[in-house]
C-alpha cells in the first residue's frame, strides 16, 4: 500500500502558508502555516504537522488494539483514544494516548496487558522517536 499527501507552501517560514491535500479526499487543501503551528491554540487557523502525528498514531492505535483484542477473542464495542503530542525545542518528545474502552467480559490487568501490546506494535508507534505513553480506563 501507498497513500500520498500533497504539500504546496508559498512564502518565507515565518509569514508563509501552505495546503495538505490527502489521496483518500479526507482532506482538501487543509491550510497549516507558521502561525497555525505556534500560535493558534484553538485550532481556527487550520493544523499542523504535529496534530496530524498524534491523529496518525491514535487511529492506528485504535485499530491495532482492535485487531489485539480480536486474536485473544474479545470484541471492542468502543475504542475513544485521545492523543496528547508534546512538542519541545522544535522536538517530538512524547505522544500521551488517554484510551477509554468499552469491552465485554475482559478483566482490567489483561486489558492493560493487550493495550501495551498494540502501543509498542502499531505501524505508527515504530516511527516514532519519542515516549509513546498510554493510560486505559474500562468504561
């Protein structure tokens, strides 16, 4: 499998924008700039590199996790992760994964055990080179 992204940007760093285009149509010239990256913490300006790490890994996360399960014969009815990146000093150094779970029949210790499974084995997890760190509540 291949996917593609196109990245126009236009324009010095500090003042210059630019547009991400996905293959899939998820989405279409998405704006990211300078300004979005460091200076827009509601998010209105568009994303940023980095948000689209942290929703990279906690989908692939999700479905690792579910495919984990699966194979010690559990069902999810729900995997809600969110993904906290933590970006110092122009460095990734920590992906934080808050993961609230809805799964019939699993005890709370094999639960945390399969959770750290799919954490350390996800595609996106091995590119990584920063602490991936994963808290879990059964709900």
């Amino acid at each position: 499998m291949k996917r593609k992204i196109n990245a126009i940007w236009t324009g010095d760093g500090a003042n210059g924008t630019g547009v991400l285009t996905s293959q899939s149509g998820a989405f279409t010239e998405m704006p990211y700039s300078f300004k979005s990256r460091f200076k827009n913490d509601d998010g209105k300006l568009g994303t940023n590199p980095e948000e689209l790490i942290a929703a990279a890994l906690a989908g692939c996360f999700n479905m690792k996790l579910s495919f984990v399960l699966n194979d010690a014969d559990f069902s999810p009815e729900f995997l809600n992760t969110e993904a906290v990146l933590t970006f110092e000093e122009g460095v990734i150094t920590e992906v934080a994964l808050n993961l609230k779970a809805k799964v019939a029949g699993i005890a709370a210790q094999k639960f945390m055990e399969l959770t750290n499974e799919a954490k350390d084995n996800c595609p996106i997890s091995g590119v990584l080179n920063c602490k991936i760190s994963v808290e879990a509540a059964l709900v």
